[in-house]
C-alpha cells in the first residue's frame, strides 16, 4: 500500500473512531473499566467517624492534633489489545472484512483508553505471537497501532490463543485489562477448542475480555451449487457441493458447537465477551458489553 493511501485510510479510521470513543464510549469505558486501587491523595484533620487505620501518625505528632490521610480511586489503568492476525480474519462476505471491522473496534477501544489518561500496548498473534507494542498514551502511539492493523502481515497463517495469553502474563507485570479480539476458531484435532486453560489463568492475573467477531457465511453456508474453497489458515483446497442439504446441516451443526463450546470456556473462565458480526453496527454490543460491568 502506498504511504499516501495509509495516510488516508488512518485518517479516515481517527475521525470516526475518535468520535465514537468521545461522544458515546468516554463515560460507558470509565465506570466499566475501574482503576488498579486507592491512590494517596491528600492529608486533612481527623473528623468523627473517620476510620482510625487512615490517621497519619507522622502529621498528628507535628501538630499535636489528630489527621488522616485522604485517598482517592488510582484511575491509570494498562490496556493491552490481543489482536488474532491469522489469515481466517481476512474473510468477509457482507459490509467488510473482520479484518476491518477489528481495525476499527482497536481504534475504538484505543481512543477512549488514551481520553481517560491509560496507557494502551498490542499484541499481534497468529499461531505465534507476531508483534508486541508496549502500553503508552497518546494520539502518535495510537496512530501507529491503527497503522499497524491496516497494513501488517503476519508471518504465520494459523491461530493459537493460548500463546498469546501467555505472552501477556508473562510481558505484562502489573495487572491490565485485556481485549481478546478474534474469531475464536482454534481447535484441535478433535474439533475442541485448546485455548481452556491458558484462558483460565491469565484472566486470575489480568482482567479478559472476549470480542468475538463473525460473518454470517461462517455460520452457515448458501445453496449456490458447486464450488472451490480455500481454508484461509492451512492454505487447502476442496470441491464443496453446497446444494447437499446434508453438507450445509453438518457444516452449520459444526459451527454452532464450535461457538457453544468457545462460550462456555468464556463463562468457565469468568471472561466478559459479545459477539460482533462483519455486517453489524458494534457500537450497541460494545455498549451493552460495558453497562454489563
């Protein structure tokens, strides 16, 4: 892509998303995503009532007079976005791709992170992690993060949820909250989804959140004869017969066991989430998703 046309595009994405976070998202992300604990704010004298554990022992032997300290909600938090890259995002049979529409949710997220004063980083995985930017504020870093999601290309094509989990437990000191944004589809062998236990024990140390994004042509496939599919991730190919009623019912039964089984790891693991399709305005799930908090 040509410097002037990502200009463009990242131009495009900022003035949209930048609206949305500050007019809509800015007062929902504030009370829904709470700070790391009590901060020191001040000293004031002791008045009836106050906890005794809160009196300033040094200020009360200065004056000779009873004070407590004062504390106030530590409002800086780490968000860090864990953006699946892997080639099933690159799929799209209705408004966009998932791609675009995960482009846009990050700039989203990033911009109503930076209006209340936290930090921001990405992790961008396939089956491997494919890049890390660490957490910082302000509109260049999350420039450069919109930058990154428009024109990267990863190395690998596959999916692993699990290595990115654990990449951010072990990169991540202090406690964060994290955007798990993918389509979920990570099985194994057995059509099980493997990501259960990695889930589990990132979301004890940070606090995960699930967006789940879908097209509708994965859910179920239409009736429009014969034709060559390309699995995104492995790279095959197959002659599929779509007017097979038979076909199109194992496919569908598949995905919505897939999706069954990836929502209950979720609500196994304590994990909010929503799912968001390509063809859907996100602005209402992300809100409802946030109020759910």
């Amino acid at each position: 892509m040509e410097a002037s046309e990502l200009i463009k595009k990242v131009r495009k994405i900022e003035i949209k998303t930048r609206g949305l976070s500050k007019n809509i998202f800015a007062g929902e992300y504030h009370s829904a995503f709470k700070g790391r604990g009590m901060a020191f704010s001040e000293v004031r004298e002791y008045q009836y009532g106050d906890d005794i554990r809160n009196v300033d022992w040094n200020v009360t032997a200065r004056y000779n007079n009873p004070y407590i300290k004062i504390y106030e909600e530590e409002r800086e938090l780490t968000v860090m976005l864990l953006v699946d890259v892997s080639n099933s995002r690159v799929f799209g049979t209705q408004s966009q791709l998932k791609k675009n529409l995960i482009t846009e949710i990050s700039a989203v997220l990033s911009f109503s992170a930076i209006q209340n004063n936290d930090k921001i980083g990405v992790i961008l995985f396939s089956d491997k992690v494919e890049k890390f930017i660490p957490p910082k504020k302000g509109r260049t870093h999350i420039l450069r993060i919109i930058r990154e999601l428009i024109e990267f290309k990863p190395e690998n094509k596959e999916t692993n949820i699990s290595e990115a989990l654990r990449y951010l437990t072990n990169v991540i000191k202090k406690r964060s909250t994290a955007f798990l944004i993918s389509d979920f589809i990570d099985d194994d062998k057995n059509n099980e989804p493997r990501f259960d236990e990695a889930i589990r024990i990132a979301n004890r140390k940070h606090d995960i959140i699930g967006l789940k994004i879908y097209d509708k042509r994965e859910k179920e496939l239409p009736s429009i004869g014969i034709i060559r599919m390309k699995d995104a991730e492995t790279g095959e190919y197959a002659w599929v017969d779509t007017t097979s009623l038979n076909l199109r019912r194992n496919y569908a039964n598949w995905y919505k066991n897939m999706d069954a089984s990836v929502n209950e790891i979720l609500v196994r693991a304590g994990v909010d989430f929503v799912s968001i399709a390509t063809d859907q305005d996100y602005v209402k799930p992300l809100l409802n998703l946030f109020k759910k908090r």
